[in-house]
C-alpha cells in the first residue's frame, strides 16, 4: 500500500517505520522540519510514569516500562540509567513509607525489564548524595531508575533507521487538510491521492481534522509543559512533590547544566507556545523549598516550551491525573492517533501499522 504520515514528530516517525517495516511505501510529510515541535521539547526521560501509580493506571506504566528497555537496546550509546531521588521532608503530605512502596511497585511492575532496584534512605545517606537539600525537616528519601536519554541523537537514528527501510520524509511541506479517502491537500494548492492516510500531528491532531470537516468522536486536552536549563550542578536526578497541588517537577543534571520542569498549563491550539514569567516563577519558587544553594534567575540560561496532546477524560478530573494514554481512530482510508509520547512511540507505531492494514 501506498500510506501518508502527516506529522514528523516521533509517534509520526515510528509509526512509518513499522508501516513500512510490513512491506508498505511510506512518505512523511512535516510542515517544518521533522522532531522540531513537541518531540523536540520533552523532558528528556524515557519512563513509566511513577507518579501515574497514584491514580492507578498500572497497565499504562507497566506497558511503558517495557518500552523504556526497548529504547536501551535501540540506542544503548544514548539512553543513560539513572537513580532519581524523591526527597522526603515532614511538611509533605506522602509519608516516606508510602514513597518507598510506590517505587517498590515501580521496580516490580518492569519485571524482566527492570534496571535495578529501588531502595530506602536514612537523611546521612540523602544529604552525602544531595548536599543542595535543605537539612531541615528532612527525614530521608527514596530512589528508584529511570533512562535520561539524547534526544537529538535518538531522532537522527530514527530518521535514518526510516530512510534505511526505504521511507521518505518531505520536510517544509504543509498539510492544510486530509480526507477519509485517501487525498492529503498541500498549502501549495496540490492534492495527492494515498491508499492510507495517517494523521499523526500531536497537539494539531484534531485541528487537522476539523478543517477537513471530518467529525471525530475524540476530544484532547493540550497542556503545555515548560522547562527551564539552569546553571546549576546536582549530583543526582531528583523528584520534587510540590507542596500545595502534589504535582512533581523534576531537577535532572544534562551535561555541565541541569534541566528543571515541567510545568502543566491548559492552552489552546491558537495561543502562542512559550514560557511565561508566571511559569519561570512557579519552577524557581517551588524547587527553591527544597534547596540549600537557591535556583535565581541569573542562572537561567535557556528555556522551552512545547505542548502534550492529553485525550480529555470523561469526567471533570485535573489534567496532572488524566490518564496518558493514547487513542486510534479510523474513519475510512483516514486513521488518526490522539495522544503519545517518547516513551510509548515505538508501541504506538506497531499499533497504528496494525490498524492501516485492518
């Protein structure tokens, strides 16, 4: 079959590989450049989503967790294993027994797939490994491991595993609308007929298919994430619960900086992706209650911002407990994917593959 991928990003990407790994003729279309918007812009992890555990979603961590190994074995030069500690002090509302017993579920859920253990720690052990903590209140921490990953190296393998299996990617060429038989509608004012279309364009998703009047029975939330890059040195990845809405941001060290996020902001497809000083304010403020030597604003140096397609739950709850799943639709020739992430991409693409042959 002769199949379109509308989206570069990395669901996009592997979901063409595994279409053309079943013996299709595939071709990407980016309106930019492909990896450049949201993939591009993500916390740098492969993980299974520990903080997912407390709304119960174990099947989507335990599903990601085994992903997470398949991303070692692709490109084990770029994925590094890391132990994230969650420090806990007396003022949070998690007890540090009901941390231990998450990332000991964490640990168990990975099975085969597991890197290590989690473990338990005194306040010594925490503040040899983490001095930038504040000693007070501090009772001890937990720890478990997770994959901080290269993300641009990781999409230049992808882009040439794709190339290598014969797949075609046109960057720089706008899609402005699809049909469920087969035509994809270029900005130029082309159309081009394709026995498959695949709309996977992340956060534009449903856009896409509201200008091409095609009704969908899915729903997104898009939240936009933001990070700051910080002149800062830890020694270790930490997890920080923030103390009045039990999020977590995390504080991750990237080469000689550290990498501080995310933020979660419900945004619509029109407004102008970027971060705010409200949301540098909420990281430096929130992230400076657990650190001896504060976070300022002179030691930012960069920032980024990009946005998380969430299928809308179906019932009122906050976006930090929707569930991250993804959805498949198929309307005729036309499938979409609603949702995905880094971690779930090469999953997420066999299930697409699977479904264009349908």
């Amino acid at each position: 079959m002769k199949v379109a991928v509308v989206g570069g990003g990395v669901n996009g990407i592997c979901s063409a590989i595994a279409i053309s790994e079943s013996g299709n003729s595939v071709t990407v279309f980016d309106s930019g450049k492909a990896f450049s918007e949201t993939s591009a812009k993500s916390s740098r992890m492969f993980h299974g989503g520990i903080r997912y555990l407390e709304q119960g979603h174990f099947s989507l961590v335990r599903e990601a967790l085994r992903e997470r190994k398949a991303w070692i074995d692709f490109c084990p030069d770029d994925t590094h294993p890391k132990r994230f500690f969650i420090p806990s002090y007396k003022f949070q509302s998690r007890s540090r027994i009901k941390l231990f017993l998450g990332v000991k579920l964490y640990a168990l859920l990975a099975g085969k797939y597991s890197l290590g253990k989690s473990l338990f720690h005194s306040k010594k052990y925490t503040l040899k490994h983490l001095p930038n903590l504040k000693e007070q209140d501090l009772l001890g921490s937990v720890s478990y491991l997770d994959v901080v990953f290269d993300d641009i190296a990781v999409s230049k393998k992808l882009i040439k595993k794709l190339k290598e299996i014969g797949g075609v990617i046109k960057e720089n060429v706008a899609v402005t609308r699809v049909s469920d038989m087969g035509k994809v509608y270029f900005s130029d004012g082309s159309v081009k007929k394709f026995d498959r279309v695949v709309n996977v364009t992340g956060p534009w998703s449903a856009e896409l298919l509201k200008k091409s009047k095609i009704h969908s029975g899915v729903e997104l939330d898009l939240i936009k994430g933001s990070h700051l890059i910080v002149d800062y040195k830890i020694n270790q990845p930490v997890v920080f619960q923030v103390v009045d809405d039990k999020r977590i941001i995390f504080l991750i060290p990237i080469g000689n900086y550290s990498l501080l996020g995310t933020t979660e902001v419900i945004q619509k497809i029109n407004e102008k992706t970027e971060v705010t000083c409200e949301e540098v304010e909420y990281l430096l403020n929130e992230v400076n209650k657990f650190l001896n030597w504060p976070i300022t604003k002179s030691n930012v140096i960069g920032s980024f911002a990009g946005l998380r397609p969430i299928v809308k739950a179906c019932d009122n709850r906050s976006v930090s407990k929707t569930s991250r799943e993804s959805k498949i639709e198929r309307i005729g020739n036309l499938v979409s994917v609603f949702g995905g992430k880094w971690t779930s991409a090469m999953t997420l693409g066999k299930k697409v593959s699977l479904e264009i042959l349908r």
